[in-house]
C-alpha cells in the first residue's frame, strides 16, 4: 500500500464562490446549490462516523445536524477559500461538528434555508456490513467513500439520458465496456447481441466511453473553482480507487 503521503491532491481546490454566495444570504439559489452537493456526497460523511464507532443512531444525526449547520449563514461566513479542497473542508468540519457541537444540536429542528435533505440511511448501512475489514485509516476510506459516490451518481446520470433518448437496451449491453480494458472488449459478441456490424459496436463503445467521461469531468468541475484543474483531480480520482 502506498504512503499517504504519496497520493496527489484529491479534489484540490473548493468551488468556493459557492460556498462564499450561500454564506452571503438572500442567494437561494447558491444556497440551494451547494445543499444539492451535501445530497449527493453526504453519505460518505455517515459511514465515516459509523467508522468511528457512532451507533446508527447518532451517525445519523451527525449527519442531518452538521449540514443544517453548515448552511446557517453563520457557519459559512467563516469559510477561507484558502483551505484548498471540498472533500477536506467538510471532513474537517464535519469533525469539528462532533467534537464541539452535536450533543447540543443535533437533534434540534433542521432546516438551515434549504429543502430538508432525504438521505436513504438503510442504503448506507447495508453497504458497510458488505465491507471486508480494511487496515485503512477512515479518513482515507472517506476519500474513497467520495470517489465511488462520484461514480455511482455519475453513471446513474448517463443511464437516465441514454434511456430518455430510447437507448436503453443498447446501454444495458454496453455498460460494462465503460470500465473494461478495451482489449479485452467482446465486440463481436457485441455486435452480435445488438444486430450491429463489429464496426458499428466499435463506434457504439467509443461514444459511450466519450458520453460518460464527458459526464464525470462535468461532474467534477462542480467541486471546483478553476476547470484547469479538472484532469488533475480526474487522475486522483482514479488513483485512489486504485489503492
């Protein structure tokens, strides 16, 4: 396994001007933004205290309490663009949160300016019983928490778009090539299950692989504040699934 140290900077700069506008008030918009980030990536927030030893419970209420927190306008009025990276801002606050203030409001009523946010605990829970045991610290288990959050929600986003535009049957098919080898890619048997030429599975494959990659640099884009720094967070991604 390779030294923490080692790994390049996962997520290195926060889209912070979303940050800085829902912290400004009277922006629902920016507000409502950044609680569609919180919806999306909370989870391996959750399984990061449960990782700590938190019951079900309580993990539970972290969770829900922290983000209704954060949204407040005086929590984020303190937020220094200069601390680098989405993913270690709300872990650190995150911690901070249990450390200093989740006995005393976690459980009081949310709502921070924003829709509540319905998590699907059970999903959450299921998916730590699965897990084998890993030696990994969890701070780096978050990480990859993160990544595969990503993914999933990036992939879930292409599969509604292929089967809106009546591609359903042909993405079902072709689902697996998005992470194979292309080596080791059955075209013929491909082709052979869609009614098309080898050749015409060949393009089929590659313009979904272009789809999907185009969907996870948009999707990254949105934790960032500069689109240069896209490719250097795309190969993080990748490198800390590959731990």
């Amino acid at each position: 396994m390779t030294h923490p140290a080692s790994h390049p900077p996962f997520f290195a700069t926060t889209r912070w001007t979303l940050v800085c506008d829902a912290a400004q008030g009277g922006d629902t918009r920016a507000v409502a933004a950044l609680g569609d980030l919180f919806a999306t990536y909370w989870q391996p927030l959750y399984r990061y205290a449960r990782r700590l030893g938190k019951s079900r419970e309580d993990a539970e209420d972290l969770v829900q309490g922290f983000f209704t927190h954060l949204i407040e306008q005086c929590a984020l009025r303190d937020t220094d663009r200069n601390k680098g990276r989405f993913r270690a801002f709300l872990l650190a606050s995150f911690n901070h949160w249990i450390i200093n203030s989740w006995k005393h409001a976690s459980r009081q009523k949310r709502g921070g300016g924003i829709a509540p946010l319905s998590f699907d605990w059970h999903s959450a829970e299921t998916g730590l019983k699965l897990e084998v045991a890993d030696e990994r610290s969890p701070d780096r288990l978050f990480d990859r928490e993160w990544a595969l959050t990503l993914l999933e929600k990036v992939l879930g986003e292409l599969e509604a778009a292929c089967r809106a535009e009546g591609g359903a049957a042909q993405f079902d098919q072709l689902k697996p090539c998005l992470t194979a080898d292309s080596s080791r890619i059955p075209y013929a048997e491909l082709a052979a299950g869609l009614g098309l030429s080898e050749g015409a599975a060949r393009v089929a494959v590659h313009r979904l692989r272009k789809r999907y990659r185009a969907f996870l640099t948009a999707e990254i884009a949105r934790t960032l504040a500069s689109p240069a720094a896209v490719e250097e967070e795309m190969r993080a991604l990748f490198a800390v699934l590959a731990e």
